[in-house]
C-alpha cells in the first residue's frame, strides 16, 4: 500500500461511502474531496466535510497509519491544526492538533473494492520498463495525447529553469548565457563538462572582438581548450602564435584548460571534440549576435542554415592537429542541429518567453521542435513497440519525459494514463 494509492482513492472517492462514520462512530458526508496540495502542508486543501452535524471547511490529510501523524511530527507543526479529517489506511491510535484536541479520522481499509488494489500492486510492483505495457493500447488516445502534452510542458519548465541558472550564474547577460548553452551542447554528453568550463572561461565579449576573422576565433577556443601546448604542424602553430598575443591581452592563461580533460575515446571521429570547436568556431563568427540569432529561429531549415556552415580549410581534411583524414570531412550534421534545437534553442526560447512574460516564444519553441524529426534511441524504441510512434521532436520529448520520471520512477498513480487504467478497474 502506498500513500499516491490512498490519494488517488480519495480524489476519485473510489470507496464505499455508505454509512460512512469515523473511528469514533460520528457520521460523515463529504461534500467536496478539496484540491490536491502539490507543496508543503496537508495533502488537500479547501474540502468540505459535514461530521455529525456541524459542516467543516478545511484541510485533509492522509497516511497509511494515523500514527503516521507523529511519525511526520504534525502534532507540534500548526500548520496542520486546520486538517478536518485525518483519511487513513489504518487506524491504529488517535492523533491531535497542537491545542490538543482530536481530529477526526476515516479508516479506508474495508471499504476499498481488492480489485482496485490488486491493480494498483500490479501496475505498481510491475517489472516491465513501462508499467502499463499491456493495457496501454486500449488506452483512449485522448488521454495518451493529454498527458505527453503534461509532461512535455512539465519538461520545458525544468529546462527552462536550468537556463534561467545559467542566466544568473551570468550576470543576467543573455548573450553570454547563450554562449554557455551552446557551448555545453557542443560537447554533447561526452564532452559537455570540457566545453562548458571552456565557456566560462572564454567570455563571448573576448572572442566578439575577433568576429571577423576565424583564425582568431579558432586560436582562442583551440588554445583555451589546451589544444596548443604541443605543436605539430605549421597550422597548429599559427594558431599557437596567435593565441599567446591575445591569451595575454585578455589574461586567459589562468583559467586555460588542459588537452587531458577532453574525452576522444569511443567516439566517432565527427564527434572528436577538435572537429566541434572548428564547428562551434564558424558558428560563432557568422553570428554576431547569438542570443538574437538563437531566439529568432522559427524552424528546422532556419537553423540549418545557421549552423551549416563549411569548416576552415584544415579542418575539412584533419580530424586531429597532425592527423590528416582520408575524406573530406563535412560540416555540422542533421542530427546535431537536431539534438542543438531540443536542448539549447526550445529551452531557451522558453525562459527567455517566461522572463519577459511573452507566450508567443514557448509557443515558438512547441513549433519548433514539431518541426524537427523525432529522436531515436532505446527510450523511443519502447513506444515504437506499444504503437506510439513519435512524428517529431515534441513527441520524443514528451516520451522521454514520461519514460524517466513517471514509468522508470512507478509513478503510475499520478500519470493520466495509469489512472485511466486504474477507474477502468483493467484486468492486468
């Protein structure tokens, strides 16, 4: 038994309400269940209770034993001195408020029909990577489209607060702040450590002064990112002699990282961390102002052409400083701008739109990313399978969203889907 259980059998009254009476024997009927508090405090608020005779307004607490009231410490905490009713599982002793008089308590355990339990044991306890795997098909596609649009939008908040992060780690400069998002999804999950301690510590402002000419751009980020310590080639070592003047202009050296620090191992040569300063390097140069650029974006072909753009001459030939390639070696590819739309450009787009209180930037960033090809990994395989197939990145981002923390978390009870299940009484 789990308390998300007794939550749900209240919310949804899913119990026997004849004769209803307390542990004492005094009659209830109950007007309004109240609204579910997701913060600190009882579990629901502004329900109404007639007990005996006299008509309660207030708070409703729930746990599986009452003697879960001190185990919590609700006896001394007086912001449950307006709980009206104490709904339990069990009854096992009587709780009071801090004044010391009783609540009055419902015990729920005889009245609950064991059908309903055993499926949520089920769904609960079951081993499948996705609870409801058996029963998802027969689930109403209202209801699956309704919560992918819940935890999509619930992804884009917590998204769009780790951005709103960034931005106060930066001062509040949203130009720089971009740059730190960028930069991170430059060195995917690899490499995104290296990348954004390199953003951090080369500001945009210092590389902006150099916009117009790329080999400078390339001598910052290369050198920064400790590329240059070693030379091996004539190229390396323009970029070397260029780095030193401006690494003492700008007092760079301090903060320089390592070559150590950056992860080749297991990577395809496109993905080696030199090939995606070269790319972050033409990015950079085209956009003189990237925040702007970024936030401007209204589909997938705009940002294509944005990031699409052909690398310095030595960088089409070389995967490493030293290490010619034996083809010619391409500039960002589609599923790079993919991945960079869903996880720098959407989540800006949205806080920046919160900040400035301006919807019709999260609604560009929903269009954008139904603009963009799902993606495809494990995760989104698994609904391929159950026969939800995502059409685009809002879909596979919404999958990915109710995967992680809803069906890998057991979070049945609070998914539209599970409780679907669960007022269907569905045999599992």
């Amino acid at each position: 038994m789990q308390e998300t259980f007794l939550h749900f059998i209240w919310q949804y009254q899913y119990f026997d309400k004849h004769n209803l009476t307390t542990t004492s024997g005094v009659s209830v009927n109950i007007v309004s269940s109240g609204h579910s508090n997701h913060d600190a405090g009882p579990d629901f608020g502004n329900s109404k209770i007639v007990i005996g005779r006299i008509k309660w307004a207030g708070n409703v607490e729930i746990h599986i034993k009452s003697s879960d009231w001190y185990a919590h410490h609700h006896e001394i905490d007086k912001g449950y001195d307006n709980v009206v009713l104490h709904v339990v599982w069990e009854f096992d002793k009587p709780v009071y408020r801090t004044d010391g008089s009783e609540i009055p308590t419902l015990e729920l355990k005889s009245r609950i029909d064991p059908l309903l339990i055993n499926n949520s044991d089920r769904l609960v306890n079951s081993t499948k990577s996705i609870p409801c795997s058996n029963q998802f098909p027969a689930i109403k596609n209202l209801s699956k489209q309704s919560m992918m649009d819940r935890v999509l939008a619930e992804r884009l908040q917590r998204k769009a607060k780790e951005v709103m992060e960034v931005h106060e780690r930066t001062n509040g400069n949203w130009e720089e702040c971009a740059y730190v998002l960028l930069c991170k999804n430059f060195g995917f999950k690899t490499n995104a450590q290296p990348f954004e301690q390199l953003a951090r510590a080369l500001p945009i402002k210092v590389l902006r002064k150099h916009s117009n000419t790329l080999l400078q751009i390339e001598a910052l980020l290369f050198g920064q990112a400790g590329f240059l310590d070693k030379i091996s080639n004539d190229y390396q070592q323009e970029l070397e002699y260029e780095y030193r003047f401006l690494a003492h202009k700008y007092k760079l050296e301090e903060n320089k990282l390592n070559k150590e620090q950056w992860k080749f191992a297991r990577l395809r040569p496109a993905n080696f961390p030199t090939i995606r300063l070269a790319q972050l390097s033409v990015i950079l140069k085209n956009s003189t102002n990237l925040f702007a650029s970024l936030i401007a974006l209204r589909n997938f072909k705009e940002v294509e052409k944005l990031f699409k753009e052909d690398l310095s001459s030595y960088w089409t030939s070389h995967y490493q400083f030293g290490e010619e390639s034996v083809k010619k070696i391409a500039s960002i590819g589609k599923s790079s701008i993919e991945n960079i739309i869903v996880n720098t450009i959407v989540p800006l787009l949205v806080a920046y739109g919160k900040s400035i209180d301006d919807q019709s930037l999260v609604d560009k960033a929903v269009l954008l990313l139904e603009s963009t090809a799902p993606e495809k990994n494990k995760i989104t395989r698994n609904w391929d399978v159950l026969g939800e197939k995502a059409m685009s990145a809002y879909s596979s981002q919404a999958q990915i969203e109710l995967f992680n923390n809803y069906c890998l978390q057991k979070k049945c009870l609070k998914c539209v889907i599970g409780l679907q299940i669960l007022k269907k009484k569905a045999i599992m």
